[in-house]
C-alpha cells in the first residue's frame, strides 16, 4: 500500500507543478481568473456567497460540506421521466465551461465536494478545473468499470482515480443492487477493499436497502454509504401496488420505502451520503432538505445547475440550523 500511495502523490505532485500557478481560483469572489489572456475567465455567480453557514461534516479524514454537488446534470444523466427532451436540454447547457463554471460557483458558496461517476470524459473536465484552473473541488467518484469475477478492470480504473487525485471513491448503486440481488455480497467486499488499498475513503452506494443491510450484516468495511431518501408526497410517487418492484427498474422512483430506510440508518453508525431527495426534480429543495436531514441523513447530495446553488445553499444553511433529528451525526 505504501508504494501506491506514494506513486498517488507523486504523479498528484507532478500535475500541480506542470500547471503551475497559470491560472487563480478566487473562491471568495467566486471567479476563476486567468493571467494566461489566451483563455476567457470564466465568471461564477454574482449572488452574495454563504460560505461560512454551511456545515461540515468528516468521512474518515476527508472533511466535507454538509450539502454536495451531484453529477449527474454535469453529465446529463436527468433522470427526467418521460420528458425526453430534457436530457438533450441539460447537455446543451452543461458544456465543458459550464461545468466549470458551476464548480466555482459551488465553492463561492461553501459546497466542496462533488459526486459523480466516471462518465466519459468527465475526468479530463475536472482535472483541468483542479489542475489548470485552481479549482479546490474534492471528489467522490463511483467507476463503472465492470464488476467481474477477478475485478481486473475495477481495480485498474479505481487505480488511475486514485492517482489522478480523487478523495474518495464509492461502488456504483447500480452495481451493489444487482450484486445483492445475485447473492454476490462477498464481491462488495472486495471492491471496498481495493479503493482502501489506495488510501482512500471507500464507500457503498445503493437504491435498495438490502445493500446496506447486507453490508451491516456481514460487517463489510466501508467507510461510508450513499443511499436514496426521498418521501412520496409527489404526484408521481410509486403507488401502493407498485412497491414490490425493483425500485432501480422503475422510471421516477428511487426510494421505494422511505419509513423503513429512516428506521434501519437510525442504527448504522457510518456515514450517510442520502441522493435522490428530490427523487429528480419532483421535490421541492426545501422540502427535500429537511426531510433527509430530519431522518438522519449526514450530508445531502443535490444536483443543481450553476444557478440554482446560490439559493439551495441558503436554504441547506437554514435547515441545519434547527434541524431536529431522530439520529445521531455519524460525520
């Protein structure tokens, strides 16, 4: 393990060093300005930023902000139900500068953390915000290599992650429900070990909870898990006879008991990452936001377009300043 780490910070130490301080993050300001006059600066959001009342939280030594950045706009994966348009839409908007830009606007506002899967050519996006443009966005990154027998390719992709600079690293949801629903909870255990090889958080995501039980029941050693929560006062929430369906195979629906999560995570003791909490745009954020953090939820993971985080932020901040919660803060 000592070798691959220092092979991590070397190859981290070598990229900082060749981009070297061409270009400035100005979190405060919420700008990314460049002293190279080849490349436009890309302006964040001129909304007064709220840094200082958004908590924070720790999985293992990474210390992040109670409200995350999700990917999936970034990648335009909308989840958008039937709208089919909406997909094209978001990846219109969502360029490559856009994504920058709405990283930067996310640190002026005190979010720190982003997660997302290895989507094609994601990576290149935000190295080159870190690397080239200061940025201080920390990642918590899910590879979709597949999940084989040998793990040949898992392990090779979280490997290049890890080198690449990514602060932790979790097993896709996808994965972990159909590796449950195979009877192959032993494969979860081994892809938690090899991110923890690189010295990394490593954690488990997941749409059913029997992940998550499962992982508790055979004491799989993750650092932390990623799990749905999302009530269903929307007009579009499973119906009663609906239920007994895979939750990942039904279009809008990702939390498929939301009573029986909040009552099992009352006794899990690792952090909670809860996604999906406004089961794809169908929940207000205020809504949304309380109710994770009411029912234990340790950070909140919310997609937002640049536009969208100054006021989430705000309301993020007010929600943890009174929430009252019916479980302990695991982070």
């Amino acid at each position: 393990m000592t070798s691959r780490l220092n092979r991590r910070r070397f190859i981290k130490k070598s990229i900082l060093t060749s981009a070297g301080s061409a270009l400035t993050l100005q979190v405060g300001s919420g700008k990314i300005l460049a002293q190279d006059t080849a490349e436009k600066p890309t302006t964040a959001q001129s909304q007064p930023t709220h840094k200082a009342g958004l908590q924070k939280g720790r999985i293992g030594n990474l210390r992040i902000s109670r409200l995350l950045l999700g990917g999936n706009l970034l990648t335009h994966f909308t989840h958008s139900r039937d709208l089919k348009y909406v997909y094209n839409l978001t990846a219109h908007y969502n360029t490559e500068e856009k994504i920058i830009e709405t990283m930067a606007v996310a640190e002026a506002h005190g979010v720190d953390t982003l997660v997302i899967h290895t989507a094609p050519g994601i990576m290149s996006v935000l190295k080159k915000y870190r690397y080239e443009r200061g940025g201080k966005m920390k990642w918590i990154i899910c590879p979709t290599a597949p999940v084989e027998a040998q793990l040949k390719a898992y392990s090779e992709q979280v490997r290049q992650l890890a080198d690449e600079g990514t602060d932790a690293i979790y097993l896709w949801g996808v994965v972990a429900d159909r590796l449950v629903s195979q009877g192959k909870v032993d494969m979860i255990a081994k892809a938690v070990e090899i991110a923890k090889d690189y010295g990394v958080p490593s954690g488990v995501g997941a749409h059913d909870l029997r992940v998550i039980m499962e992982c508790e029941e055979n004491q799989i050693n993750a650092d932390f898990y990623i799990k749905t929560l999302h009530h269903h006062n929307y007009p579009t929430a499973p119906k009663p006879n609906e239920l007994t369906t895979v939750v990942a195979e039904v279009p809008g629906y990702w939390c498929k008991n939301p009573q029986e999560v909040v009552n099992f995570m009352k006794g899990v003791e690792k952090p909670w990452i809860a996604f999906k909490v406004m089961a794809a745009g169908a929940i207000p954020p205020a809504d949304a936001f309380q109710y994770a953090f009411e029912n234990g939820a340790d950070h909140v993971l919310a997609g937002m377009f640049d536009f969208e985080i100054a006021e989430d932020v705000l309301i993020a901040s007010k929600v943890l300043t009174k929430v009252k919660r019916n479980r302990p803060w695991r982070s």
